[in-house]
C-alpha cells in the first residue's frame, strides 16, 4: 500500500481477507460461499468465532449464535447495485451488525461528566431519497476527478451506513470490514458553503483510506513495529484525545489522500470547484493538518517498519514538508 490508491493491491488484500474470514468460520464447522464472505456481517461472524477458538471450545449455545448472525446476514442479501450506484455498494439500512458496531465506537468516544447523554449519541439510521442523490453525484465527483480513487473505494467498500446523533462524526470498524459509517450531516453543505456532494466525496476518501489501512496491515505488512502496550500515545490533527501510533499513522494516511482529493476536484473543474473558496479553504486547512501529522510521524519513524516508513515519505510529499 502507499498514499496513492491502488485498485489491484486492495482487491488482492480483499480476498486474502475473505479467505481468513472463511477459514475462521470453518474451523467451528460453518461454511460461507466467497462472495459471502465479504460481508460485513459474515466478517463479524468470523471475529466471533475466531474469539471462541481462542477461549475455549465452542459450545453449542456458542455456535447457535454464530449460525443466527451467518442466516440474518443471508436473509439480508449481499451488496448489491440495486441502488443505481456504479459501485458495488450497498447504502445500507439498520442492522444488527452496525448498530453493534456503533455500540462499540460510543465505548470509545470521550464524554464529559457535565454533558447530556443527547449530546453523546449517535445510531444507524435509514437513507432519505434526496441523500440516495447526494450519493450518486458524490460518486460522479470522484470518478471524475479521481479516478484511482474511486475504483480502490469500489474495491474496499461493501456498505455505506449513515449515522444520526453528535456524537460519533464517521469511523470504520475492523469487526465489520467492509462497512463505513458516515455521519448523515455531512451530505449537506456547511456553513462555508462547500456543497454535500465534494464533502461526502471526502468522508468516502477518509473512511475508504481507514479500510484500506485496515485491510493493508492485516493481509499483506504491518505498518509499525510490535510496540509494547501500543508504544506511546501522540497528539494528532483530528482527535482531542491522545491516540497510539497506529492511530496517528492511519491519520497521516487519511489526511494526505484528503489533501490529495481537493487538488484532483481543484485541476478536475476549475470553473466550479476550482473558484469555489469553500473548497480551496478545505484543502489548505487538511494540507496544515496534513503536515502536522507528518511532522508527529516523523518524530517516531523508528517505529515504522520499511513499508510504514515509504509511506511517511508518499505523505511528506503530499503535505510538501521534510520527513
């Protein structure tokens, strides 16, 4: 993997990752055809049942619940374009590997001891039809500008769920590889005006570079050293809290194909996106952002293994600052 997408090299990865997802399961005695085993569900499967391999025996009660999330994942169906889109992505309803999923990112999200639990919420939520349009013309944006792009994205995203509540802005979760998790409010225009479509194009690009990382780490090489306890915790450009080294390296990574993103839709439509100062303001603050990630990373490169350290460099060069 480096900054630059790669369409090859992540289906590659997509199905080493399918083959460890079918390999867990059929060790505990269950069988799923590949084109399952890229579902998101099925892939929460496997974790459960790669837990209960390393804990123990599997019981019967055990497995039961391994064959209930595999049937509600079949009756649910695979992705499919059903939808229109020109990817094989589903924009996905509630279901109860997500909302599982968005449990689990809650746990994780710092709360104040003053703060009403309304503001700490967020849940998986149904897609309205005029965002179903957003989606199709963020798209075209990225085919468009982007074109490495989007085919990577439409090599390492299965589904697309929306989130509703402040909480929780977008994340990916390795549980459920495949699904991302956009926050609904990013598929309208901010309050400088850059329209919904370029920001879901970027919320794309962000948790696409997040899977990618997650899939890059697992099925080909890691990125960084063994650390003991996760090395030291770092300050990093998107989160207020202290994040372990893998969380700034994957922010690196975010934050130079972001940067990248802006200066594809800037050459791509000079006239539209190219003069509209929302867009050239997005790209300068993300190239700052950008930079300071760099600069962190740089500060430990002994952690990085030669592969993590190539990959600083592709950002350095995005950010246009020394590693």
């Amino acid at each position: 993997m480096r900054v630059e997408p790669d369409a090859r090299e992540s289906a590659e990865e997509r199905s080493a990752l399918a083959l460890m997802t079918r390999t867990a399961l059929e060790r505990v005695g269950l069988e799923v055809l590949s084109r399952e085993a890229t579902h998101p569900a099925v892939v929460e499967a496997a974790h459960v049942a790669q837990h209960m391999l390393r804990t123990g025996h599997p019981t019967p009660e055990r497995l039961t619940r391994v064959t209930g999330m595999l049937d509600r994942a079949r009756s649910a169906g695979p992705a499919s374009p059903s939808s229109g889109l020109p990817w094989p992505v589903e924009l996905t309803e509630p279901g109860p590997h997500l909302e599982r999923s968005v449990a689990r990112a809650l746990k994780s999200v710092p709360k104040r001891a003053t703060e009403p639990d309304t503001l700490h919420g967020s849940e998986v939520t149904g897609w309205r039809t005029h965002e179903r349009d957003t989606a199709h013309h963020a798209i075209a944006l990225l085919t468009s500008a982007w074109p490495g792009a989007a085919a990577e994205l439409s090599t390492v995203l299965v589904q697309i769920a929306l989130l509703d509540g402040p909480a929780i802005d977008g994340f990916t979760d390795f549980t459920v590889h495949g699904a991302v998790f956009i926050r609904r409010d990013r598929l309208t225009p901010d309050p400088d005006g850059l329209p919904g479509p370029v920001r879901l194009a970027e919320a794309l690009v962000h948790e696409g570079a997040h899977t990618r990382c997650n899939a890059a780490s697992v099925a080909t090489r890691p990125f960084l050293r063994p650390l003991e306890d996760d090395g030291p915790m770092v300050t990093t450009p998107l989160r207020i809290d202290p994040r372990p080294l893998t969380g700034l390296f994957q922010q690196m990574v975010v934050l130079a194909r972001s940067v990248l993103l802006y200066r594809h839709l800037i050459a791509d439509s000079p006239d539209e996106a190219g003069t509209h100062a929302g867009v050239r303001s997005r790209h300068d603050l993300l190239a700052r952002s950008a930079a300071e990630a760099v600069g962190t990373m740089a500060g430990h490169r002994d952690a990085l293994t030669e592969h993590g350290a190539a990959i600083l460099e592709d950002a350095a060069l995005v950010a246009q600052v020394r590693a």
